[in-house]
C-alpha cells in the first residue's frame, strides 16, 4: 500500500521558514507557485473517503444488533445509498485526475507528488469500497435470513429466486408489514363487531321495551274488553228492564181505565140512589 503523506505535505506547506526546510520551500516556489494547487484537489477526496468509512461503520454498527425488531434496514439503505451516491463521485473525479497524471518519465517534485497523492488516494478508495462490498454481502445474507424467518412465521414457502427477488424490489419488511396489517384488520374487524355488539344490544333493549309496551297495551285491551262486556250485560239489562216497564205501563192504562169506568158506575150508581131516595122523601 502507497504511503499516504498527505498530512506530511500539509504541515511542510504550513512551515515555509523551518530552517530544516529551507532549500526545500525555496525549490517548491519555483516548480509552482502554491503547494496547496495540488493539495487542495484531493482534501475533498480525502474528507468524502472518510465519510464512506464513517458510514460502512455505521452500517456495521446496525449489522450487529441481534434482535431482528431493533433493526433498521431503511437507514442501512439510505446510508448504504448515500455511499454510492460519494462513491460514484469520487470514480468521476479519479478519472478526471488520472487523465491529468505526468508521465511515468517525470521525476519532478510535482510530477512525483501528484502520482503519490492520487495512487494513495486511490488505493484507500478502493479499500473502502472493496469493505463496502463485503458488507453489503453480509448485510445480503443477514437479510435473507431475516426474510426466511418472517417467511417460516407467516407459515408460506419462500423460495430463494423469491427471496432474492424481494431483496432486489427492497421489499424487506414485506412479511412484517403483513402481520401488522393484518394484526391492524383483525383489530377494525374486532371494533367492529364490538360496535355492532353494542347495537344490537341496543336493539335487544328497545324490541323488550317494545315487547313490554304490547303487553301493557293486550292487558288494557283485555281490561276493556271486560268493561265492554259489563256495559254490554248492563246495556241489554236496561233493555230488559225497559220491556218490563212498556208492559207495565200497559197495565197501569189499563188499570187506570177500569178505574174510571168503576168510578163512572159508582157515582151513576149514587146518583140514581140518591134521586130514589129523594122521590120517596118526597112522597112521603
């Protein structure tokens, strides 16, 4: 692996009246007019290789966690994203700067500085990203085992041309979403019928007060029809009654006559006593 003296080169710009260094600086101002020209292309590099390198470890940090619930595959992706999204960055700019490299004949301080800072570069790029590699390989495998787990839980086949198809679909939470949506529908499913429960109770409550209702009305009915019963019974006792009294006043006329024709006879009766009586006084 090439020496990475970067940070050497860096602290030697910074240090022009070092008197170990003085020849040095004043060769360098001659074959270009800044160090930092050269330098400063690849400080850029130098950070985002650094962030790749903070991300793999990051991603290998969540690769560790042991329960499958506590793993956060969307952030290993986004990083793993993020990485791609730097790497393929970096690519452009080595070949950029590949096209710019002096000849392998050029031994000057520049030619020498330029070919050591980008094969250094370089061969730290490529060792990140050959480790971003590997992860992904293992983060590959890990999630094949998850998706195989969840697969075995659901109680469905899963092949591996599928499993491998979900991986490449970044579906890989497809059997966990599963259970929580049908973890979510049983749960609605239950409120509903809970609801439904409550209305038909509800409707239980008003067909017994209805029910209730109806035999408080039959047993008026019935008491009705009993008083209808007594007013018919005396109804048809006052037409009786009223017969009784028709014949009877019948009889009183009658009566009534018989009366007068006897009160008639008598006083006819009297009177013809009474005029013997006085034709007798008088003839004698």
């Amino acid at each position: 692996m090439t020496r990475d003296r970067l940070q050497e080169l860096l602290n030697l710009s910074r240090l022009p009246n070092n008197p170990t260094s003085e020849s040095h600086s004043i060769n360098i101002k001659n074959e270009y007019s800044s160090i930092d020209d050269i330098l400063g292309e690849y400080v850029e590099i130098r950070k985002n290789i650094a962030q790749l390198a903070q991300n793999l470890d990051t991603m290998r940090k969540s690769l560790r966690i042991t329960d499958l619930k506590d793993f956060n595959s969307s952030k290993v992706e986004a990083l793993n994203d993020q990485n791609v999204s730097i790497g393929q960055k970096l690519l452009t700019k080595f070949r950029e700067l590949r096209q710019t490299l002096p000849e392998d004949e050029d031994f000057t301080l520049e030619a020498r500085m330029k070919r050591t800072l980008f094969h250094g570069m370089h061969q730290e790029y490529i060792n990140v990203w050959t480790s971003q590699e590997e992860f992904l390989q293992t983060y590959e495998a890990k999630l094949k085992k998850k998706l195989m787990l969840h697969s075995k839980i659901m109680n469905t086949v899963q092949s591996e041309e599928e499993v491998e198809e979900l991986l490449a679909n970044k579906t890989t939470s497809l059997f966990v979403n599963n259970i929580l949506e049908e973890t979510e529908k049983e749960r609605r499913l239950l409120r509903d019928l809970y609801q439904r429960h409550t209305e038909l109770q509800k409707l239980e409550n008003s067909i017994k007060e209805v029910h209730s209702l109806f035999i408080r009305i039959q047993n008026l009915v019935l008491e009705q029809n009993d008083r209808i019963q007594m007013v018919e019974f005396h109804a048809q006792q006052a037409s009786v009654h009223v017969d009784k009294g028709a014949v009877e006043l019948d009889k009183a006329h009658t009566l009534k006559k018989r009366g007068l024709k006897c009160k008639m006879c008598i006083i006819m009766w009297s009177i013809v006593i009474l005029t013997i009586l006085l034709v007798i006084a008088v003839i004698f």
